[in-house]
C-alpha cells in the first residue's frame, strides 16, 4: 500500500484521534488513542458509522491504541472492528525505522523520532509494566487495599479547611457559603454596609452582595478571584468602571462588561505545580503567604475603590 500520498488529520474528521485517508488506495485508518483511560459511551460506535457514512466506498480499518493492547471494554456494537495495538508495537516500529533508514531521514525527523522513542520507553511502556505490577498487588490484598483508599487522607478538604478558618476568623471577610473542596464564596464585611453593594442576584453566592471574592480550586491551581456578578446594571458598570481604571491593582479580561459574570481580580494562590508535587504543609504555606500579600497589599486599595463608588451611589 502507498502511503506516500496519505492525508493524516489530527481530532478534525468528527473529532478522531488519527485519521488517515488514502484516496489512491480508497483505505481510511481510523487510530483511536486511550492511555490510561477507557473510551466513553459510544464513541467507538460513532467513529466507525460516521467513518462508514462519509467514505462509503473505502476500506477501513480501525485501530484501538493503547499501552498495554487492550481490546475495548465498551461500544460492543462495533468494538469488534477495532484492532488493539499496544504502544510495544509502536515502540517497535520506531526502532525498525531508525535502524534501517537513517540514511534516508532528515536531522530533524530523527531527533523527532529518538525523543518520541525515548518518551515512550519511559513514560508509558515503564508505566505500563507497574500496572500490571499493581493488578497483582492489588489481587493478593484487595481487602486491605481498599480500606486504605476509602480512609485515606484529603489533602485537598484539608487545604480548604484551612483557607474556610481563615475566612471566618477574619475580622475583614464574611463566607457566604459552606466550605467545599472546590470553591468557596465570601465577601468584604464593611461594604454591606453600602445599599448599592446588596443589589445583587446571584443566589448561589448565598448573598444578595453585587460582587464577591472566590477560592476556586476546580482546576488544580488554586485561585483568589474577585467576581461582578448579576444585579444594578448601574452599580455594576461602575465598580467596572473603577477596575477598569486600576489596573495596578486590578485584572479584567473584557474591554467593555460583560452582562454575566465579570471577573476583575485574579491572584495565584497555590499553583499547579505545587499542587502536583508538594504536601499539605507546602499547600498551606503556599496559600498563607499569597494571602497576606492579598489582605495587606491589593485588598485594601480595592476596598477604598469600591467604597469611593458605592457611596456615590448612597448619596442620590
């Protein structure tokens, strides 16, 4: 077969992983690629009919690629049609390719083949064999094992314990939702005192407050963000107006408001990094310090902004 010609498409055609088309031999490849997850519902299924709708007069051959060549635990309907091919063979191939044509390769190309080669060897193929290493680990002691996962630790419920204390024995902050392990509401307690700020309607703040601070740690890199929320479009404007106009101080994304959710502050306070390689202790002193640098820097002088434009508003 002559792949010389062969059109190879990245997560374009119907969001496949790999498809390669081969118009002079009238062959499609569909390359499904799963490293340590399994495929979702019917997405095999999917791929196979929508692959079979558009190239009707095409072979096709559809491979399910993975590190240790598994065959696909679901879409039965048309799993059958999926070849397993484990990154071994892959791995093989490479070698094959650098040892008998080097010649014909560019340095480029090379160096680009050795790196994948390389990666694979130690990142998936390694990774790989201590699966299997945990299978039987965990066959010979699933009761202990188990018990051990359903008790461990949280480092993340933890962190945020932490952060929900220090919101509270603040003298400065109110939190206007229950702790979570994800995200958690508050809000500056001198600014309720302003009719303005209590013109909002966002009810899962758990507050009628126009704006609010969040602790949003859905993405594994922990944020302090400052949010404009639903309410007077007239207050709105202004507090983003004054953003806007100090942005020394603080960050918005949009030029002109948007009719949702602004966010107008962001500050990082436990990165992704540190969340991957450090420890509670690390986490928490990662937090302790972005914090004080947030209450004893930035957070007053967004106060006296805010405070300067609601009282306009308390005035008329």
């Amino acid at each position: 077969m002559e792949w010389s010609n062969a059109q190879i498409y990245r997560e374009t055609k119907h969001s496949i992983d790999i498809f390669i088309e081969l118009e002079e031999a009238k062959c499609v490849v569909i390359i499904e690629n799963k490293i340590w997850a399994n495929e979702t519902g019917d997405q095999l299924d999917k791929y196979y009919q929508w692959t079979k709708a558009h190239y009707p007069k095409y072979r096709i051959l559809p491979i399910f690629l993975s590190p240790d060549g598994r065959s696909p635990v679901r879409s039965p309907e048309h799993s059958h049609h999926y070849l397993p091919v484990s990154y071994e063979v892959v791995s093989d191939i490479l070698q094959d390719i650098l040892k008998n044509y080097q010649t014909r390769l560019s340095d480029d190309i090379l160096i680009a083949l050795n790196h994948y080669q390389q990666h694979l060897t130690r990142h998936v193929l390694d990774e790989s064999e201590l699966k299997k290493k945990a299978k039987i680990l965990y066959q010979k002691y699933s009761k202990a094992i188990d018990f051990i996962a359903e008790n461990r630790p949280d480092v993340a419920e933890d962190v945020m314990h932490h952060i929900f204390e220090t919101i509270n024995e603040s003298d400065k902050f109110e939190a206007t939702t229950g702790m979570s392990r994800k995200l958690i509401h508050f809000v500056p307690k001198t600014l309720s005192s302003y009719s303005a700020y209590l013109t909002g309607m966002n009810s899962s703040w758990g507050t009628n407050a126009i704006f609010n601070f969040e602790i949003d740690n859905r993405n594994r890199n922990m944020l302090l963000i400052g949010v404009i929320g639903h309410g007077d479009n007239d207050v709105r404007q202004a507090l983003f107006d004054s953003a806007r106009n100090n942005l020394d101080i603080f960050s918005s994304p949009n030029e002109t408001i948007n009719p949702y959710y602004n966010r107008i502050y962001s500050r990082v306070l436990i990165s992704r990094s540190t969340w991957e390689e450090g420890d509670l202790k690390t986490f928490i002193e990662s937090f302790d310090k972005a914090w004080n640098v947030f209450i004893q820097n930035d957070f007053p002088q967004m106060l006296s902004h805010f405070e300067e434009v609601l009282s306009q508003f308390d005035e008329t």
